[in-house]
C-alpha cells in the first residue's frame, strides 16, 4: 500500500485526522457552510492574515472524534513552494501530536506539480537524523505519517499521481545527500564516498558506470593540485567519475557535474579556529549533491549524458602537510602559488575541471562549500550562482525556482582578476585583498574553465541547517542542490 493516494476534492473537510487546507488572505475558505464560517471565525479571532508561512491549527469536531484542520497561509503572489512549505510544516505539527492520517487539500490557485510538491513536503519535512541515538529517542523522532491523502480536482487525478512519483525520486536523492553530509567525518571518509559511487554503479542495471583513481592514479593524471590538498591526511584521496547514458540519446549532449568532496575540512596548517571547524564535516556537501543526483538518475532518466566528478580527500595539518607558500602544478599544466591551506576546495575542483574537461563537455557544473564570503554575502538560505553564459544562468535560475532552492547571481568581476595573480605561479589561490572572497575563488576557479558554459555554485550557506528555519529543511544537511540539478538535467534533456 503506497503512502500516497490522490482523490477527487469535495467542498467538505475529509473525514481525516487533520487535514491541511491551504487560504489566500481575504480570500473566502474554500469549503461549504457551516465549515467554512466555523474556520473564518477562528481565523478571525486569532487575527490571522493569511499570509505566506502563517499556520493554524484549528481542532473541530466531526462524527464524534476530534479533528484538526491546518490551515496555511498562501500570500499574495502563491507558489508552488508554498505547497511544500505548508505540507512539510503539518507534517512537523502532525508528529509531535503523534498524528498518522494526513489530508492535503489542493488549493484552487495553484494545481500543477501539486503532487511533487505535496510529496517533496512529507518526505523532507519529516526527515530526521537518527542512527545515532538511543532506540527511544529514535521511535520518537521517526513517528512516521502512514496515509497522506492529495484531494484534487478530478481533472489533475492522472496528473497528480504522477507527481508523486516524481516528487518520490527527487526527496529520495535529496535525502541521500543529506545522510552522507550528516554522517560525521569520522564515517563519511574519501574511501567512503569511492565506495558509495560503486554502489550506485552497482544498482543502475548498467545505466551508471564508475572509476575511482587512487592517489597513484591521480600522480599519472598530475594532479597536483587535488593531491596537494590531500598530502597532510593519513585518509587515500579518491578521485571519483560516474558517468550515466540514457539508453536513446541521439543528440549526446553532455553534462559535467563537479561536487565538491572534502569529507572534513580542519582548514591544514592555515588551521581554523575551533568553532569554525564545528560543522567543517559538511564540506564535501557538493560530492553528496552529486551522489544524490545519480543515486536516481537511472530511474529518473533524462534524456541527457550526464558525467560526475568528485575529488574526494580531507585537509588536515601534518608533518607532511602541504604549507602556505608551496608552489603545486595542477592537471591544467597551470601552476599555483599556495598562500593559504584554508582555501583548498578550489584546489581539488581545478583539477576536477581539467578531468572533465577532456570529455569536451557542453555544460559544466559545479557545486561546493567553498567560502565563508558566500555566506557572508547571502546568508545560509541562497546559494551564490556564478555563470559565464546567459542561457545556462536562466535555466538553473528557473530550475532552482521551482524546486524552492533559491541561487542568486552573483558577478565574475574582470576588475578583481589581478587580485589572485601571483609574481612567482600562474595563479595564488587567495586573492590579495581581504573583501570578495567568493568571487575571487570563482574567478580562481575560471582560470581552469576557459570557453565551456560554466556554473559555479556555492553553497557553503544552504548546505547546512544550523537550526530550522524553511520547515523543509529541517537542522542538519540540507540536500541543497539535489532537486534544482534533477529538475534541470529533465528540462534540458527535452531541449
Ligand atoms: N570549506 C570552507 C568554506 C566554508 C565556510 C564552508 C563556512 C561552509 C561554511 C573553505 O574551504 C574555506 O575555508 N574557505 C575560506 C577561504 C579563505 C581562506 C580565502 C573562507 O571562506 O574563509
Ligand atoms: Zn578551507
Ligand atoms: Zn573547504
């Protein structure tokens, strides 16, 4: 029996536990009297407004039992996020009051992708982190949702249902990402990750292919940048390519994505601060994206090649560490004056680069927790998205919109080039001037690009969940990044 099933709206509450009704400000309730005024009333005693993000949680009677409608406030300009927001945020409600049956009734204003967006709210609402604590604690914490009911016009029945399925596919990857980023280092190690992508290989009934070069391996591809980074780390680097081909794919149109995949990240001998290394296990939260992406990419099955980089390693001081000042020679052939160990990510994604350079890609794209100046800048719900092609910027923008993960565009500047130019390498991978940071790192990282259309997402704020504040990304990984590249590898495979 799924978890889901759609069924056709009536202009009544359904005989549920608690349903989920969802109501523009000002705007009638859409339901029959006496129903709708009993809501009203309550509305109106409690001076609610109506407003995106606003929740009720009206207990009423019906046929002897004691019921609960939620009602969610729309806004004035209604999204499809709001429909995620709201479910995620009952579902959150629905669990503390030990609530099993959930009925979500869809709102007039907005009826497409109403079923990946009701099941993308259930299932990354209702994630939580458990492994773990202690049997009791974890039986809590999962209280798990057994029937959510979608009531929709009977015109969007068909529709609907496919949603879900969708929605199923897209909050699984994302869930997968966030696991991997909130295992600790400790677990989460290089060889982990190597091993996670065979599996993944393993599973895709031959859609997915892997190879994984060890620290030899990458020696032979002179990838001294990547091996640099890892040198201090008793930790094997890996260097990880997936590559997934549809099986009609006349056009072979290729995608390169590039995650990030520093499992912990202690900043090396330019050693963090402690309380910066807090979280510093999220580092490789752009391997985990891609990870997750191809965990579903065989079922998903876009219509487009689509090609994964991760050069997986960890950044830790040691007596053979790499030093401040140490001059390396990247796979590009480019060479690259060190001047601070903390700014290693950028150093492991410019010989990713090179790698997928060679398969003369269409579109690279990458995505890192790469500067503390993103954060700076943007704070912990927008990732920066820095893009040398108006095209691809529109559509990862618009991918990004519809999955409620919001980018914004941020500029690769020529005027601040000179500031990452060395007087003894090719390029230093700091710029010299302490504002900008995360703009110099993607300059940094466009030395390795050259003409390919190229974005750049960091996504050192969204990556992680500090406490909750979207109630679909409950504190921990967020998956920030899953749901966009899906929606967008689909989109683009049907261009
Ligand atoms: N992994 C960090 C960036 C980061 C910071 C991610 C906060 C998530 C949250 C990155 O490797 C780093 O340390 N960047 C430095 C660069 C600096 C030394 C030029 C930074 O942003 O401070
Ligand atoms: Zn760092
Ligand atoms: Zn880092």
């Amino acid at each position: 029996m799924s978890l889901f099933e759609v069924k056709r709206k009536t202009d009544t509450l359904p005989s549920v536990e608690l349903s989920v009704l969802f109501w523009q400000g000002g705007k009638d309730i859409p339901l029959r009297n006496p129903e709708a005024r009993m809501i009203q009333n309550e509305l109106q005693q409690r001076r609610a407004t109506g407003e995106a993000s606003e929740t009720h949680a009206i207990p009423y009677a019906k046929n002897r039992s004691i019921r609960i409608v939620y009602v969610v406030g729309l806004g004035e300009n209604p999204s499809i996020d709001n429909i995620r927001r709201g479910v995620a945020s009952a579902v959150q409600y629905a669990k503390t009051v030990n609530i099993r049956n959930i009925a979500v009734i869809a709102p007039e204003q907005i009826q497409e992708n109403i079923g990946s967006a009701v099941v993308e709210g259930i299932e990354l609402g209702g994630y939580t982190f458990t492994p773990y604590l202690p049997q009791k604690a974890r039986d809590e914490r999962k209280r798990s949702i057994q029937k959510v009911s979608i009531y929709v016009g009977k015109d969007d029945i068909a529709a609907t249902e496919h949603g879900c399925e969708t929605g199923k596919r897209f909050a699984f990857a994302a869930i997968f990402a966030r696991n991997l980023v909130n295992e600790p280092a400790l677990s989460v190690t290089p060889e982990v990750l190597a091993n996670t992508a065979r599996d993944i290989a393993r599973k895709s009934k031959g859609n997915i292919i892997v190879d994984v070069a060890d620290r030899k391996e990458c020696e032979d591809r002179g990838m001294g940048a990547f091996l640099a980074v890892a040198q201090g780390a008793s930790s094997e680097p890996q260097f990880i390519h997936l590559a997934y081909r549809p099986e009609h794919n006349e056009k072979r149109k290729q995608v390169a994505l590039i995650g990030k995949g520093i499992t912990f990240d202690s900043g090396g001998l330019s050693l963090k601060p402690s309380e910066g290394m807090e979280t510093m296990k999220i580092d490789m939260a752009g391997a985990a994206v891609v990870l997750g992406v191809f965990s579903q990419l065989s079922i998903v099955k876009p219509n487009i090649e689509v090609h994964g980089y991760i050069a997986a390693c960890e950044n830790m001081p040691a007596g053979n560490a790499i030093r401040p000042g140490d001059i390396v020679r990247s796979a590009s052939g480019k060479t690259i004056e060190i001047r601070n160990t903390d700014a290693e990510g950028r150093l492991t994604l410019a010989d990713a680069i090179t790698e997928a350079k060679k398969l003369r890609p269409d579109i690279i794209i990458d995505l890192a927790t790469l500067t503390g100046s993103c954060v700076a800048a943007l704070g912990e719900e927008l990732a920066g998205l820095f893009c040398n092609n108006s095209e691809l910027t529109k559509d990862i923008i618009d991918a990004a919109h519809a999955e409620g993960e919001h980018v914004w565009e941020m500029p690769l500047v020529d005027d601040y080039r000179p500031f990452i130019r060395s007087a003894v390498a090719d390029v230093r991978n700091i710029g010299t001037k302490k504002w900008a940071g995360a703009i110099t790192a993607a300059l940094f990282l466009q030395e390795f690009i050259g003409k390919t259309p190229w974005a750049h997402i960091d996504i050192a704020g969204p990556a992680f969940a500090e406490q909750q504040t979207n109630p679909v990304i409950p504190e921990g990984g967020s998956g920030f990044g899953v749901r966009m590249l899906l929606h967008f590898l689909q989109k683009i495979g049907k261009k």
